[in-house]
C-alpha cells in the first residue's frame, strides 16, 4: 500500500487481504445462526456471505444455506458480534 494509505485506483479493496490485521476472530455457532444477515449488513468488510450449504440444527431445523466469514478479509473488528441479536458469533483469540 502506498505511503499514506492513498487509494490510487478506486475499487480495489478485495485486492487488500484484511484478515492479516486480526487479532480476534469471530466464529459463526451454525445452531444459533437464524440467517438473519444483519452481520452481512453491519460488516465493513467483504467478509460475511451466505452459501449454498445445508446445515441441519441440532434441534432438527434443515437449512438451505449457511453464513459463512471469509477470513482473508474479516479484519476482528468485532461489529458482528455485537449486532448478531441471537448471539450466535463467539469471538475467540486468534491463534496463528
Ligand atoms: S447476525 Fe447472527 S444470526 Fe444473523 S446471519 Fe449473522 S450470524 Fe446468523
Ligand atoms: S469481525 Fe468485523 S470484519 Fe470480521 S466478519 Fe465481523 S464485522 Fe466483518
């Protein structure tokens, strides 16, 4: 990155691998997760995605799909846990 942190070409944020910067790391409990999206929304980087994964619940709820974070750019802010209503993201010490 250019000195200054300049952004010579705009658009190029998924060419920065933010997920170096992290020092906590949230994961996603897939029992808890209701695939609100609310962290997708809140998440300032290009992190939180729904996939196309079935996941069945402990209790027996089949879903379609599963939100899933992409560590090469989840930076540990930690804005997803917080606004995760079911509280279905533990937020856990990096280990590198
Ligand atoms: S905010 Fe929480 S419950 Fe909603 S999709 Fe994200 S992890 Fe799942
Ligand atoms: S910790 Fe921050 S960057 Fe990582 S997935 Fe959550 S909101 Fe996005």
């Amino acid at each position: 990155m250019p000195a200054g942190a300049v952004i010579m070409e705009p658009g190029n944020s998924a060419e920065r691998f933010t997920g170096d910067w992290r020092t906590f790391k949230p994961v996603i409990n897939q029992d808890k997760c209701t695939r609100c999206l609310r962290c997708w929304v809140f998440c300032p980087e290009p992190a939180i995605s729904i996939v196309d994964r079935q996941y069945t619940s402990s209790s027996g709820r089949a879903w379609k799909n599963s939100v899933e974070i992409n560590y090469d750019y989840c930076k540990g802010c930690g804005i997803c846990v917080e606004e995760c209503e079911p509280k279905a993201i533990d937020f856990i010490e990096e280990v590198k």
